[in-house]
C-alpha cells in the first residue's frame, strides 16, 4: 500500500496547483492520473493574465510558447468588430506537463476505479491510502463520482458539447478570431494561432439547446470549417477534430464531505460567459490546498464566474436571448 497524507486524482491545472501550494507547505501529496504527460488536452488554451498571477509565472519565466493577444477579431451578425483584450494562449499538450513538474510531487500513472472511506483514511483500487482525498479528475472524475454525484449534480443544460482540433499549420494570419451566433450556434467557434506554427480551432455550445433545435454540434463543425475555407483562414486541410464535454458553473456549495474534496472540471466551474475553465481550475487548487493546510473548509465561491468584464457578458448574453 503507497500511503500519503493527501492524494490528488487528475494532474491538469486544477491537480497540479493544489499540489504545489501543499508542497509549498511541505505537506506530503501524489498525484494520479491516468495517462502519462506530456499528453495532448482539448483546450483553447486561452488564460488571463490573473491565471499567470495565480500561478506566479511571470512571461520570461513560463519556457513554452505563450502567445500574447491584444485584440480578438469578433465576428457577429456578418460583422466583424475588434475588441481590446489582454489574453494569452498556451498550448495544454506543454503547459499541463510544465506545470505538473513544477509542483514537485510524485505523480503515479494510473486509472482510479474504485475508493472506499476506511474509517479515517480513503483507500483507492487497494493500492493508495490517504488522509486527504482531492478530486481534480476532470468531468469524468471519479472522486465526484464516488462522493458527490447525488449531493453535487450537475445541471444537463449546462452541458457543452465541444469539436477541436490543434495542428501544425502554416497560417497566414495571426489574429484570433471568433464568430458567435453564427447559424444560430448556441455557443461559439474560435481560431487561434499559436507559437510554433500550431493553429487551434474549435466549436462550442450547449448540448440540450442544440437537441431541442432539432440539431447537433457536428453540423455546426461542417459549417465552420467551410467558413475557414471561404476565409482562407484553413484551406485543404483535411481535418481530424475530437470531441470531448464539459460543464459551466453552477452550484458550488458542495464541494467538501469529510475530508474529500473536489475542484475544477469535477466540479463544473467554466466561466458562464466564455467556458473558461483553466483559470477557475487553478483558483479552486489553490482554495482546496488551504483548506487542507488551515483544516477550515473548502469554499468556492470566489472563484471568477466569468472571463470579461460585466457589460461584455452581459451584451453576449442579450444578444443570444434574442437570437438564439
Ligand atoms: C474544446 C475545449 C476548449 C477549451 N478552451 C478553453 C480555453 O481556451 N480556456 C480555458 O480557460 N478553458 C478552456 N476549456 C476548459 C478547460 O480545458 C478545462 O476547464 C480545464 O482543463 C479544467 O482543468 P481540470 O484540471 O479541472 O481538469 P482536466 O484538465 O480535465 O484534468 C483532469 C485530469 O484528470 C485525469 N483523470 C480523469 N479521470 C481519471 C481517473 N479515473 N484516474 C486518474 N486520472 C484521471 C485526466 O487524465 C486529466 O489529466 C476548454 C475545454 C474544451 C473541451
């Protein structure tokens, strides 16, 4: 039996920030995850400055590619807009594997199936035991499974289904672009070019309103990537896109039973305006660590609900009242 004071289940930013806070604080911790990093991540892999500010890198210190933008090319209505942002890109497949070597813990490949509460401690696949248990295991967690499903569900309409693809591409054009409520999308699709020629493009949008306009989030795909084409944005790549779900914040008041604890994705903490998720993640690590240091209880309602500031959102969310 491995035995550590606090185990973590998930090794992506939500993971690999509670860990290194506790380590910070010389609290003995591993990490399980399931597959080996670097590993690729569908992601956007748009983060703020806040996040950096979390996480305590400044630009010259991260050693990857982060690609700064001043500006998004919004495309709505068949128009397109410029707005003024202050947003960096990352890439997962580097940033998920720098960070998780950052924290210093021991990290352990392997599939957590099944835990059981054994008096004080948590044994998990009778292989791991642990005081502390954290669930940063994405929406397919399986500490939210175990422990938090009934008491913590999560809301279908809040589902996003998600297409994506990240590729070597030689683009011609560096901005970031985005198109909402095209064909009445509800969510949006992005191009985003990246450090050493890699592009990232993807789609968005919730799961329960496509299926209730007789709809699915593959057709919207076919459509964008025509409008890639029509732009000359992506033109004769032939696409291999994948596809994964995640969830938007909704309740958070029970993320803590006993000494269990869940965080980021298991959680469903994305932004409500944008479906951001990393910098969320990285909060409720953050929250989760001190919970475990200070032994007072987790609380993750001050963690972002949204990326833009209040009269953004706001527009965004009228607009697709009105027109979705
Ligand atoms: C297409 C797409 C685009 C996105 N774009 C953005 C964006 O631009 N900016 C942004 O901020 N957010 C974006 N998000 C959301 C963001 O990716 C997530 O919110 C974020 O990754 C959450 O981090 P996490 O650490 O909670 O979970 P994850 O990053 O999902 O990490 C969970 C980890 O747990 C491991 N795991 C799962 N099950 C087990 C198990 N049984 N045993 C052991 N380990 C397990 C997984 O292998 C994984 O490494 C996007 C999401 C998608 C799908």
């Amino acid at each position: 039996m491995i035995n550590s004071k606090v185990i973590i289940v998930g090794g992506g930013p939500a993971g690999s920030t509670c860990a290194w806070k506790l380590r910070q604080k010389g609290i003995d911790c591993l990490i399980l995850d399931k597959k080996p990093f670097p590993k690729p991540k569908l992601c956007a892999g748009w983060i703020t400055p806040g996040v950096l500010d979390d996480l305590a890198i400044t630009q010259d210190q991260y050693p990857h590619g982060l690609t700064k933008f001043n500006k998004f090319q919004v495309h709505i209505f068949n128009k397109e807009l410029k707005i003024k942002v202050h947003q960096y890109a990352i890439r997962r497949y580097e940033f998920d594997d720098w960070l998780l070597k950052r924290s210093g813990v021991t990290v352990y490949t392997h599939d957590v199936k099944k835990i059981i509460q054994d008096g004080p401690n948590y044994i998990l696949d009778d292989r791991f035991r642990c005081q502390y248990l954290v669930g940063a295991g994405g929406t397919h967690c399986p500490v939210y499974r175990t422990f938090f499903r009934p008491v913590n569900p999560r809301a279908k309409n809040l589902m996003v289904v998600t297409l994506e693809e990240e590729f070597q591409y030689d683009y011609q054009d560096g901005n970031c672009h985005l198109w909402f409520l095209q064909n009445k999308l509800p969510g949006y699709t992005w191009y985003v070019p990246k450090s050493k020629g890699y592009l990232n493009v993807g789609i968005g949008g919730y799961f329960e309103k496509l299926k209730s306009n007789g709809d699915n989030i593959k057709n919207h795909w076919l459509l964008f990537i025509q409008e890639l084409e029509r732009l000359s944005l992506v033109k004769n790549y032939q696409f291999n896109e994948k596809g994964y779900t995640y969830y938007i914040r909704n309740g958070v008041e029970n993320v803590q039973i006993d000494n269990v604890f869940i965080i980021g994705d298991a959680v469903g903490l994305a932004t409500q305006d944008m479906g951001e998720g990393i910098g969320p993640a990285v909060e409720s690590g953050i929250l989760a660590a001190e919970a475990i240091i200070s032994g007072t209880s987790l609380d993750l309602k001050s963690v972002r609900k949204y990326s833009f500031p209040w009269y953004l959102t706001a527009l965004r969310l009228l607009a697709s009242r009105l027109f979705s």
